[in-house]
C-alpha cells in the first residue's frame, strides 16, 4: 500500500505517515488505531517489540599480526568485543597510537603493557583501559601464550587498572 493510499484510507497526511515510517515522529495510540484497521492487523502486531532472534554470537576468528581475534560482539558499532591469543613469540614491543578506547581483561598467561612510561604486566583476573592515543602496545611477556578479552570503542563502561608498575631497571 503507497503512502497516499494510507493516507486516503486513515485521514493521516502523507507526511506525518512519511515520519512514522522514518522514525522521525514517534505514534500515538490515536495515529496507530486507523493505521491498524487500515492495513486490516491488530494493533498488537504493530507494536510488538522486535522479534528475539538467537543471542549467540557465531565466531568468524582472523589472524593479523600473529595474533589471533575472536569477535564477541555480533554489530560492527562501539564497543567492539574480541577475545585475542597472543603467542609466547609475540613480546617484541611496537609502539602504536590511534583514536579510541581500549579495556583489557586477562583470562590467562601474563600480559605485559606498555602504556607512555609505564611497563606493567597483568596476571589472569587483572584489567586495564587507556585511551588509544597515548602511545602503547600489549602482548605476551615471553613465557607462554596470553588469551584475553578486548572491548574497543569510544565509550563505554570503564575498567581501572589493578596491575602492577614494574620497577624500571637502571
């Protein structure tokens, strides 16, 4: 059915019908009930929630840099989510900046961070967050491999950081 014939049917301009349908203007009980009978639906089909489609997340891992991502998170919107294993190999330290927030949380290994000055090393249970533009880089502190969980955006929920300074050798 057009517009104009929504129109004609229920007595609703054609623009308040246009906003309806581009969520520019929220319904009112009074516009949906002439929508309803026009379109010959109960009302409750029109304004049912979203259908509750399966919660799980299929999880499609890449490689890059000789890490390994996992997506925990099913939209491509902040804050992405990613379980990341890090090998033993990959402790040398490159230093990156870029636009962002990152949390870290360690499921096992230990984590060693680099963040500006600092150089701490995060055991299993232990987490970190930093905004991305500061200089820094994470990986593993060369004894085994690291596993743990990324949230990566530009806002969200934030963790503090429980780890450890390591005392800088002179």
């Amino acid at each position: 059915m057009s517009l104009a014939d929504l129109s004609q049917a229920t007595g609703i301009s054609k623009s308040t019908l246009s906003r309806l349908e581009s969520e520019q203007r929220k319904p009112s009980l009074e516009l949906l009930l002439p929508i309803a009978a026009a379109l010959a639906v109960p009302l409750d089909e029109i304004v049912a929630g979203p259908r509750v489609q399966d919660p799980r997340v299929h999880q499609h891992p890449g490689r890059a840099d000789g890490r390994t991502f996992v997506p925990l998170s099913r939209h491509r919107t902040e804050p992405r989510a990613f379980k990341i294993l890090i090998p033993a190999a990959h402790h040398t330290p490159t230093l990156a900046t870029h636009t962002g927030h990152e949390w870290l949380y360690v499921l096992s290994g230990r984590l060693r961070l680099l963040l500006g000055e600092h150089d701490v090393v995060l055991a299993p249970g232990e987490a970190a967050e930093f905004d991305c533009q500061n200089p820094h880089w994470f990986g593993s502190t060369g004894t085994g491999d690291v596993e743990v969980l990324s949230l990566f955006g530009k806002q969200g929920e934030r963790i503090h950081l429980r780890a450890r300074t390591r005392p800088k050798e002179s």
